[in-house]
C-alpha cells in the first residue's frame, strides 16, 4: 500500500510540466535591470485567480519595464503536487517583472 501511494506521488512530480512565457518589450536599452519576483495564485483548475493581476506600473514605479516572465517552475510544481493530492484546487505561477530606470531627456 506505502508502496502504491510513494510510487503515485512520484510518478506525479515527474509529470508535472514546467512552462514559461517571456513578454520582452522591444527596446535597446542595455542598462542595468531590476528583477522583482511574486507568487501568483490561482485555483479550481486555474480558472479563477486567487491574486490581483501583476500591476506593471504599481511594480516599476518611475522605471521602465523590460520585461515579464510566468512560470510553473518545479518549486511551483511541487507545492501543486502536494496541495493537489486530495483536489484540484491551487495552481501557483511565479511571476518575474525585469524594470529599467527611465531615460530623462534634457530639452534646452
């Protein structure tokens, strides 16, 4: 029986796809980025969200964003996994938010 129940929990940790999503903003900027990252929760079969949807401007503030990427990374994956056992109630996604200073122009 400890057997069936190790072997399940395995079998779900090595099927538990990893994804990731790049949204890169078309700049030529080469300055150096500031990277902020969050958990962002949703449930019952990731049709509701648990959290407030990433706010770009809430998050840079007087910076430039660079870029945003969603993942399900294992550390995601794993805690899926196991709050999942019993039902499908909790997917969380970490979210990385890459901002870079604005450039002030200076008008004569």
């Amino acid at each position: 029986m400890n057997y069936k129940i190790g072997l399940s929990a395995a079998l779900c940790v090595v099927l538990n796809a990893c994804s990731t999503i790049h949204f890169d903003r078309n700049t030529d900027k080469q300055a150096e980025s500031v990277t902020y990252q969050q958990w962002h929760h949703n449930f019952f079969f990731a049709l509701y969200e648990g959290s407030k949807p990433v706010n770009l401007v809430e998050i840079c503030q007087q910076q430039d964003w660079q870029s945003v990427k969603t993942e399900v990374s294992f550390l995601n994956g794993l805690a899926t996994t196991v709050v999942n056992y019993v039902a499908p109630i909790w997917y969380p996604k970490t979210v990385d938010v890459s901002c870079t200073p604005s450039e002030i122009s200076n008008v004569n």
